[in-house]
C-alpha cells in the first residue's frame, strides 16, 4: 500500500429523487441496515484510511440513527446543491489535517456493493500514479445512439471497444483534486465525477479495471439487486 495517507470522501447529501422513497435512499435499509452504514463499514474495514468525511443534505435528520454516527473515524460536514458541491464541501472540510499530497478515495454513498479486493486493487495500482485513477467497468453491451424524440429510432451503433463505465472510488492527490474542481466550476464545466474535474485540468486518470457489480443504487429495482449481490460475498 502507498506510504501517503489515504482519506476517505463520501458525499451522501442527495436527496435520491430517482429511487421515490419515503427518504433519501441512502437510509434505505438491506437486510436491517441503512445503505450508508454498509457502504461506510465495507471502506473503513479493508483500507488503513487515516479519516473520514461524509457530506449530509442540510435537511438531514436520518444521521444520528446510524452506527457511523458513533464511530470515532468519521466527521461529517454539510453538502451542497450538486454531487461535486458535497464533494468540494467534504475537502475543504479537511483542510487542516491533510496534507497536499495525501490521497483522497471519493466514494458515493449509494455504492454499497464495492468489493474489498477492488479498493485494495485501485490503491496498490495508483500509489506511485502521478495523476490517480478510478475504477471503471469495460462496458458489455452493444450501445446504440439516438435520435431525438419521443420514440427515438437508432441513429448508429456506437464502438464500445474503448468505452468504460466510471464507478467510485475515485482516488486522487488532495491539492490537485481541489484545484480541478474549483477550476471546473468557475469555467462552469459540469463535473459528475472527480475524473472528469481532472480531465478537464489536463490529466489523465487511470481506468483500473474493477468490478461491474458495484453498482449505484438508483432506481427502486437496483434495491434487490444490491441485497442479491451483498448476500454472495
Ligand atoms: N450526492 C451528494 N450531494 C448531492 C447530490 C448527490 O452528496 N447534491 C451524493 C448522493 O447522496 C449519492 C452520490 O452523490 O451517494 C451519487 O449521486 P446520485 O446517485 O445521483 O444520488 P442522488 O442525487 O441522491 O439521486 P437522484 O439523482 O436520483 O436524485
Ligand atoms: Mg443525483
């Protein structure tokens, strides 16, 4: 494992409009407990992370029935308007105990289903990486593009040979991780991941190949899925 410290950022201030709960779906619960404190238990117990920051939605009154909520490990701090506000709100809330080389793991709270192997997989890969990386799945299915419209019709089969989906973490140098995403926002680039604030800074992240079952729940039917995958490992 790499000799910098090692942070962990879990935005978990959205509101979950796509899942239609009753609440965020993060407090949704699998097997009697909520979607954050899996996710949180499965970071902390494989990688030696020196803390933790978790962004919560203003609004949030779910938190303190959490068992993150007792742990010594995790601080948390309030989020923003957009997925990259809750991240930047969550560095900027470290800011006096990192250091500006120390890696930051971003991970979305609604990734239950990350694999112990594969965090340990993204660190080891990127310790000596001048830029960071994410882990990414190659994508499996034959893609096609669009054309406008209600009912669209196949406009192209789209070349899925190069094509990745980004997943979390995303691992990156603190300073450089703070910089891309000011930079994005003030050039108003949208940014949905931490990947592509760097990109658009210049960088090139690595793609470390991970798992395609970590996936983010998202929409209600993703619920069992994520219990059906939690139960196998
Ligand atoms: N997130 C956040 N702050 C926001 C929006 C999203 O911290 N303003 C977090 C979510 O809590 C989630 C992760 O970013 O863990 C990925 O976002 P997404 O899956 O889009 O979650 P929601 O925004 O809650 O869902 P939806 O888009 O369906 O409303
Ligand atoms: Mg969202």
């Amino acid at each position: 494992m790499t000799t910098s410290k090692l942070w962990l950022v879990v935005p978990a201030a959205g509101i979950g409009q796509r899942m239609r709960a009753e609440c965020p779906k993060q407090y949704l619960r699998i097997d009697s407990r909520f979607i954050l404190d899996i996710t949180l238990s499965r970071l902390l117990d494989s990688a030696p992370f020196a803390g933790c920051m978790v962004a919560l939605n203003a609004a949030d009154h779910w938190w303190p029935d959490t068992e993150a909520s007792t742990d010594s490990r995790i601080q948390t701090c309030t989020g923003g308007a957009e997925r990259s506000d809750s991240v930047r709100a969550a560095l900027l809330a470290l800011a006096e105990q990192v250091a500006d080389d120390d890696w930051v793991l971003v991970h979305d709270a609604a990734r239950p289903c990350v694999h112990p192997g594969d965090l340990v997989k993204l660190v080891e890969t990127l310790s000596d990486h001048p830029v960071g990386g994410l882990l990414a799945a190659p994508v499996a299915d034959t893609l096609k593009k669009a054309g406008r419209g209600a009912n669209p019709e196949v406009v192209e089969t789209v070349d899925r040979g190069r094509l990745w989906r980004a997943l979390t973490p995303q691992m990156f140098r603190y300073a450089a991780l703070v910089d891309a995403l000011a930079r994005a926002q003030e050039s108003g680039q949208a940014v949905t991941d931490e990947s592509s604030a760097m990109e658009f800074s210049g960088n090139m992240p690595l793609l470390v190949e991970g798992r395609p079952d970590n996936i983010k729940v998202t929409v209600p039917a993703d619920l069992d899925l994520a219990g059906f995958i939690l139960s196998r490992f």
